[in-house]
C-alpha cells in the first residue's frame, strides 16, 4: 500500500493505524518506509546543549528548568571555538546532522545569539546540516539564522494539545506552533515531534501525531522520545515506557508523514539491540550519536557502531553532501 502524502488526518484515523495488530502495523510502516526512503540508511545526528540549565520554563521533564533540584551541570553558552571543534569531532565520528541546543525560553537579540550565529556558520562550512534548539524564535530571529545556513531548527510541540497543560504552564501550544510557521515562513527544515511516558493518553499520543501531520507542510524529522525520568524533575517516578509503544508510535508517524525523517531519540538508552532493529524496521531512520543527549544519556559511539554492523545499516549521507566534502564514515 502506497501511502500519499496528506495533511487531513483526523484523530479517528490516526487511533485507526495506532492500534492495528502490531505485526500489520509494523509490516505496513515498512512498506511505507521502503516507498520514499532507503532502509539501510539511518541518519546519525550529534546534539551538543552548547548552554545548560537555568531555564525559566517549567516543562516537568526537564532537568534544565532552574526551578528544579537537579543535578546537571550549569554552563554559560559555550565559546565559539569550542564548539566547532565538537563539531569537527562529530563530523569525523559519522555524524552529518549537528544540532546545538540552548536551556533558553526564547532567542534574544543580544551578543549570546550573535555567538550562534558564528557557529552556525562554522558548522555549515563544514558541510555538515546545522540544525539548532534555542526556544521560541520570531521570523526576523529565523531569517538570521537561515542567512547563516541554518538546515534546520528542533522545537517539540512535545505532547497533544489536550494534555500540554499538565507538562508546561509557561508557554502555550499556540507559542509553539508560532515559532514552527517562523521557522517555516524563513524556508528552515521543521524538525519538531515530542515525549511520550509522561502520564498522557493513548489519545494526547494521537492527539499530537495528527497535530504534526496536519501542519501546513510535514516536518522535514519528527523526533520521537521516551522520558527518561531524572530525579528532581515532578517527572521522575514515571514508569518505563513499553517499547511496544515507542513502536506503534515511530510506526505510526512514518504512516502519517512518509516522507518525514523519523527520529528515534530519548530513550534509547534503555532500549535492547533488537528492540532497536523494531523501531528501524517500524521507520524509524535517524538517530542521535554520542554519549549524552543533551543532558541525559544515549548510546556511546562504540555501541552504535556495533549496532549498524550488526544489522548492516550504513550512516546517511547530509543533504548537502552533493555539493560538500562530508562522506560519512561509521
Ligand atoms: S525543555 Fe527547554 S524550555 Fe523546557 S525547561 Fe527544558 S530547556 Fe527550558
């Protein structure tokens, strides 16, 4: 069955594909998977928190929120050199996607973006996707950064819309989906997805599917994460998520929005070699490589590497190979 790409799910629709038989569900998302993209290619992306912690937000799953006793290591943005020396690193290790993420509530004009600016161009000349995470963006803040060569810009709308309340209360949904149409008004790649074991329902899960398949234009990756609860956030005794609901998720997402990157993301960690192959066959095709994902931990590189021989899958190229130096070697 050849999926189209539509942006008129309904909920009813989406619950549809959600709880079909798991071994139909997956068998679909995996011929949806093989009609747009190749399924021995996985997109290795390293996520640098180039400034942590001290946040103003509230989002309860956060260690970076400064209201909670946590504890992360607070750190001031980082130097300019600095970071692209981690760039460097990520880029020689197989990475083709470099995402810096700042504990900010919002961009502000001032000498700290000037700062990511720099590095956003000092990734890209690299040749590698620059992707950021800053918190809320107006579209002027979003045109800098695309002049700079910003490929993309992660902001999660996180949860459905029903049940956002009980995560956040200081920013709204409507803020969220704001930076989404800056982000896609100044021609940026949306990466945007959300967190699933926070206490939600099956119907906040589809709730927030249908919200991301229904956007103007799928985003470009749609990262799916599973809490990885820290102790001092008002999340931390949430139970582990099955991963068979990583699995309807990720397969759920690829139906809906076949030609989006899937992103197996937080949570990995936690996840066995073989309960990883699922959520590959399942669609899911990126990852995030490195130790740390920005303050919570994620598969070293010598276990991926191990991962991707073992199941044979190759390291996709950047997009912006074709006219770059990058060749990806994992
Ligand atoms: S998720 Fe982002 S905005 Fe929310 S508290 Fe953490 S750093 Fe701040």
């Amino acid at each position: 069955m050849t999926e189209h790409v539509r942006n008129n799910w309904t909920n009813r629709e989406v619950a549809e594909i959600y709880e079909s038989p798991i071994l139909e569900l997956i068998y679909r998302a995996a011929t949806v998977h093989r009609a747009y993209h190749d399924p021995s290619e996985v997109q290795v992306c390293t996520l640098l928190s180039i400034k942590t912690g001290g946040c103003p937000e509230d989002c309860s799953y956060c260690p970076q929120a400064a209201r909670y006793h946590t504890d992360i290591k607070v750190h001031r943005l980082l130097d300019v050199e600095e970071v692209l020396q981690k760039a460097g690193d990520a880029l020689q290790a197989g990475s083709t996607r470099f995402c810096m993420g700042a504990a900010w509530r919002e961009v502000r004009d001032n000498s700290d973006f000037d700062k990511v600016i720099e590095m956003v161009k000092g990734v890209n000349a690299m040749g590698m996707e620059v992707c950021c995470t800053l918190g809320m963006l107006t579209h002027e803040q979003a045109v800098r950064l695309k002049e700079a060569g910003l490929y993309a810009y992660n902001h999660n709308i996180d949860t459905g819309k029903e049940f956002y309340g009980e995560i956040i209360s200081t920013r709204t949904y409507e803020d969220r989906l704001d930076t989404l149409e800056n982000v896609r008004e100044a021609e940026i790649s949306v990466c945007s997805g959300g967190i699933i074991g926070m206490g939600e329902k099956k119907m906040d899960r589809i709730s927030m599917l249908v919200t991301l398949a229904n956007l103007p234009v799928h985003p470009e990756s749609v990262p799916v994460n599973a809490l990885v609860p820290v102790e001092g956030t008002p999340l931390e005794d949430q139970p582990k998520v099955p991963v068979w609901d990583m699995i309807r998720m990720i397969a759920t997402a690829r139906i809906i929005m076949p030609a989006s990157m899937v992103r197996l993301s937080a949570g990995r960690v936690r996840m066995t070699a073989e309960e990883q192959a699922l959520c590959f066959l399942a669609g899911a095709n990126s990852v995030f490589a490195g130790d740390k994902l920005l303050t919570t931990p994620n598969p070293g590189l010598m276990a991926d590497q191990e991962l991707f021989q073992v199941l044979q899958l190759k390291p996709r190229p950047s997009r912006k190979a074709e006219n770059a130096r990058v060749t990806p070697d994992f």
